[in-house]
C-alpha cells in the first residue's frame, strides 16, 4: 500500500468521526426533547488488500466507515405534568398518530397530546392520536373496544341522563314507636287509607312515625322527591296472630302533581289515590330483624276508587328478587301502571329479597283487600335472603343508615383522565365517569428499523416490519401514566465521554494525514 493510501485512511478516519460528531451534537442538542430517542453509531473497518509476507499472506486495510446508527429505545426518566393528556408509555410500545392530509401514519413515544377546536386529541404537529371506541359497562369485564382504530374525538360533551330503576333504603325503625295511623279494619294499609292525593298535605305528619325522602330521576333526567312513610301495626288483634313479630307498614309515594299514570283511561293524578306507587308490610322478629315483607301495587285494570284494597295486587318481583312498582312523573305522558313508554320500572329494597326461582310470593292474600287484621294472610317471599344489611327494627331511635338509587340527570364533560390502560375517561358533572376511548399502541419486530422523520415522529419501513396493534398493558405492550411525560433518554455523562473520544479519534486521524504529507515531502525531495 502507498503513502496515498494512507491519506485515504486518515480522510476516512476523519469523515466516520465527523459523522459520529454529528451524531453526539444531535444527542445532545435533544437532552430535552419529550419522548426523544439517543443514538449509537458504530464504526466497521473496510476492505483489505493482501500483501505476500514470510509468514504467508499479510493484509493492510484501507479506513473506517459507519457499520450502522442505531436508535437507543431504553426507557426515559418521567417528568410530572398538571395536564392530563399529558401520557407516557412504561415500557414498550409506541403511540399511532395520523397526518389527517396526507393519511400517512407515524409512530412516536412523545405523549404531549391536546384537544383541538374540533375536539381531536393531536400532537404538537396537529397528528390526531389513534384509539378504539370503547362499550359503555364493560369496566367488569376489562375494556371492550368497538370497531376499528380512529381518530380520537370527543364530540359529545354531555352525558345523557337515566332513569331511576332501583331504589335501596336500609334504615333502622324504632320499635319503641307509637302506632299513628290505625284502621282496625285493615291495619296493615292504615295510612294508604289515610292518605289523599288531591288535598294539599296528602298524609298528615301525625299519621306516620318515620318518612325518608329520596330523590330520583325519569328518563329525561329530572330529579323528584319519592318519600316512603312508615308507621308500626300495633293493633290488638294484629298483636295477638303475630307471634312475638314487630310488623311494620310503609307506602312508596311521589308528588302527586307530577303522577301521570293513567289505568283505564283515568287520570291516577286526579283521584285520591295520587302519588300512591306502592304499599306493603315489612316483618321483624322478637330481635329485631328482618324477616318479611309484602309489596302490593296498584293493578293495571284497576276500577272505581283505586284506593280500594281490592284494586291493590301483590307487586312484580324483578330477577334480582326485588318488589317493582311503576311510575311516571309526568301527566303528559299518560303512560298506564304497567311498563309502557314514558314510564319507569323502579325496584324497592329494603334489605330483603326473594332468593327463588319461579314464583316470587307465597300465601293466599294476592290482594290487599285480602289481608284483614291477621299477619298470617301477609304475603311473603317464597325464599327470603336477608342482605348483609338490611333494614333493622332495634329499640334505638328511627334512622336512615343509608339510602341509594342509580338514576342520574343528564351532565356537562369537567374533565379528562387516562388509566394505565390507556382508557381515556370523562368525568361529567352528574358524577358519571364514562370510558370513552382506549389508546392503541403499536409495537415492531425490529424497532431499530423504524425511520426517524423529525418532530419525534417514527415510520415503518421494510425492516421494522408491520405494525403489531394492541391495548395498553395487554400482551408484550406498557402500560400508560397520565400527567405524565417520558423525557429524553440521552445521557449526557456517556456522550461527554463519548466527545472526548470522538476528538482524540479525529485528532489521531488528522495526525495520520500530516505526517504521511511529510513522509511525502522527503520523497519528493530525493529528486533534488
């Protein structure tokens, strides 16, 4: 090999450490670039040529070139954020965005998403982040994603109401209690009697001994007042049938301005018996627990006064094994005391439900008028299963222990959450919190054959191979932290070593240039 051949390897050695420069500035530079990725280059020395030696063939090699850049997808330290799309990947995986122009599709670790004015979650380059819609209630059974992966859009701001279908009243009735409403005729629907619908205080306060008011929602999400009033059956004759039992009667009631069933054409709202949505019996035995119950409502083909007992039948029990009465809070509506459109189902708990297929009520009373003074013609559950907690009549004083209902009016979007798997959450000021979108998240084979395209961006090429889509935290893919972002994973102790050595290498190579441009010099000086 020549003096020229040298220089060669010196300009080579120069050209692989210059690039290597670049490549070092370029780390640094992006020491605090979100979701950035370093960069290694590698050097590989080029061909040889054979030289005929003593010992048999010899070999002088020509230079330096780059072997190959490779992308550094270690993990980033985490920097804390107050927005909550601000996200980062633990792990591996990449986020999808989409160039809504041209449909090209990039990948990239940088999680400082927003919303725009169009309600698409974007990155600073305005690519709109990929995801899959997500089923409504499918939080028991992991996240069930519809369809195929799209833009992520929030065009719905509101969530839409529900109407009240259970209600939970678990309380403590004083057995100490005085009997205030009685009808020795039937004692066990003394303040159905008592109450009427048409005057201005359906059911004086001194006909009762406890009350609890609930409120409730109908379909188009406006609450009202359901009150369920309580009194004990102390009647002498009830006393003496019911074996050391407490019984106690209660009447489910609304505002009987807003009742708007109507059974055979009659408006229910301008009889007595407005606001009248259910009667029954609650039993406790001598230690004051639960042990049955009766629920009676008002019939579909009731007739005449509909506060007749006899227009009373024992009420529906739903698969949960709770009684269920029917209301519409609306006159308008004029919906009929079965199930119809603009009416609303409602189940009562009190603690107690039937545990039974099949029938749900065993005894002979199927309507009130039935019943007389005798606790043994009450209805009961065919197999009673008493909750955990239920409703109590100890000699301590009536109260509420607690008292629920799942209906809900209808509710502006406050803000946004992302869970660790990815789910993008709202939160509605009716208190609902509806997953709305999953993150998708792409992962290759071959990552380090990803393109690099600016702006944190990422393509496929045909050596990373295709995409491999999934959920967040699912299969080989990282999990998500909101209010959250993944730093730049450069570290900057290693590239200031890697400067020094980069420098003496450049400066080594260019020594290699000089001094074969002397050794030269005195070649060509033999001619003089």
């Amino acid at each position: 090999m020549s003096l020229t051949g040298s220089l060669y390897s010196g300009i080579s050695g120069l050209q692989a450490h210059s690039s290597k420069m670049s490549v070092i500035g370029n780390n640094l530079a992006n020491t605090s670039t979100i979701g950035f990725k370093s960069s290694t280059m590698q050097f590989q020395d080029l061909f040889y040529q054979s030289k005929n030696t003593g010992a048999g063939i010899g070999q002088v090699g020509v230079g330096v070139g780059i072997s190959s850049i490779y992308s550094n997808f270690a993990q980033g330290p985490y920097e804390s954020s107050s927005e909550a799309t601000d996200i980062a990947i633990g792990g591996t995986g990449f986020f999808i965005v989409r160039n809504s122009d041209s449909q090209e599709v990039y990948y990239t670790r940088a999680g400082n998403f927003r919303f725009d004015s169009n309600g698409f979650l974007v990155d600073p380059n305005g690519y709109r982040v990929q995801g899959w819609q997500v089923q409504q209630g499918s939080s028991s059974g992991g996240v069930r994603t519809m369809g195929v992966s799209g833009d992520i859009r929030i065009e719905n701001f509101q969530s839409p109401p529900q109407a009240t279908s259970s209600v939970s009243m678990i309380l403590n009735l004083d057995s100490g209690s005085d009997d205030e409403a009685n009808d020795p005729a039937n004692p066990f629907f003394s303040m159905l009697g008592f109450w009427n619908g048409t005057a201005d205080e359906p059911l004086s306060d001194t006909r009762y001994a406890y009350q609890n008011t609930i409120r409730v929602y109908d379909e188009n999400g406006t609450a009202h007042n359901v009150t369920v009033y309580f009194d004990p059956v102390k009647d002498p004759a009830v006393a003496s049938s019911a074996g050391g039992n407490q019984v106690w009667e209660f009447i489910v009631c609304c505002n009987p301005s807003v009742d708007g069933r109507t059974i055979g054409g009659q408006s229910v709202g301008s009889t007595s018996a407005a606001g009248l949505l259910m009667t029954g019996t609650l039993i406790f035995n001598a230690a004051g627990q639960i042990t049955g119950m009766s629920a009676y409502t008002l019939k579909s083909t009731a007739s005449g006064d509909l506060k007749d007992l006899e227009n009373w039948t024992l009420a529906d029990v739903n698969d949960a094994g709770l009684p269920t009465f029917t209301a519409n809070f609306s006159r308008e509506n004029n919906a009929s005391a079965t199930d119809q459109d603009g009416a609303s189902t409602v189940a009562m708990n009190f603690g107690l439900s039937n545990n039974a297929a099949g029938a749900a009520w065993q005894g002979a009373a199927s309507n009130a008028s039935l019943v007389g003074n005798s606790v043994a013609n009450l209805a009961n559950f065919t197999s009673p299963k008493i909750a955990a907690l239920s409703t109590t009549s100890y000699d301590s004083g009536s109260t509420t222990i607690s008292h629920s209902q799942n209906g809900y009016g209808a509710g502006f979007l406050q803000g946004i959450s992302v869970n660790r798997d990815g789910v993008v959450t709202g939160q509605y000021s009716n208190g609902q919190i509806l997953d709305l979108y999953a993150l998708t998240l792409a992962d290759f084979n071959n990552p380090y054959g990803l393109r690099r395209e600016g702006n944190n961006l990422f393509s496929e090429t045909r050596q990373s191979g295709v995409p491999i889509t999934g959920l967040a935290n699912t299969a080989n893919l990282g999990t998500i932290s909101s209010n959250t972002l993944e730093q730049s994973n450069v570290d900057t102790a290693t590239e200031m070593v890697n400067l020094i050595t980069t420098q003496r290498g450049f400066q080594a190579n260019s020594k290699v240039i000089t001094t074969a441009d002397t050794m030269l010099s005195e070649l060509i000086q033999l001619k003089r």
